[in-house]
C-alpha cells in the first residue's frame, strides 16, 4: 500500500489520541459530546483538545456537523474545567473572543 492508497481518518487520528492517553474507554459518540460539549472525561478531554491539531479537529467536527463556534466554546469549557491546553485552539477560540 502506497500513501496515495490511505485516506486520512480523523476519527481514526482522534481514537488514537484519546486511547493512548487514558485507560478508559472511548467510543465514537464519545468523541461527538466532546466536541459538541466540551464535557467528559477528563482525560480523554485534555488528550482530544491537547494532542490532535486543529486541522484534524476541524476536519473531525465537520464529520460531526459541529460548527467552528461550538467548538471553540467546547475547546474553552475544557481549558478552564479540565486544563486541556493548546496554543493552535487559544488563537482559533480568541476569533470567537472566547
């Protein structure tokens, strides 16, 4: 299989994120709340909004048919609930003046 072959999964990118940084599980709904929310475990929370880029979130919320405002509002919930912290999102959610 060549890189042309392979589709970029961002959910796939995320599951990945999540799992490696937590032991509990998460499942593709999961994910959806989190982005829709900015609720959830916490861990789970701090690996979304602190390990995946925002490329690849905003390519995951599309799947989601979450739009950029719910999720710069989902971003800051947890930044001040759970200390997710990612300097790409604190410029992406200043836009929205969050």
């Amino acid at each position: 299989m060549t890189v042309r072959d392979r589709t970029f999964d961002p959910l796939a990118t995320a599951l990945s994120a999540l799992q490696n940084g937590s032991r509990t599980p998460v499942v593709r709904d999961d994910v959806r709340l989190m982005l829709l929310t900015g609720g959830g475990d916490p861990s789970h929370l701090r690996a979304l909004f602190g390990d995946v880029e925002l490329h690849t979130l905003s390519r995951l919320a599309g799947l989601f048919a979450v739009d950029d405002l719910t999720l710069a509002r989902s971003y800051a919930k947890a930044r001040r609930e759970v200390a997710a912290a990612n300097s790409e999102l604190d410029e992406f959610a200043a836009q929205f003046d969050l």
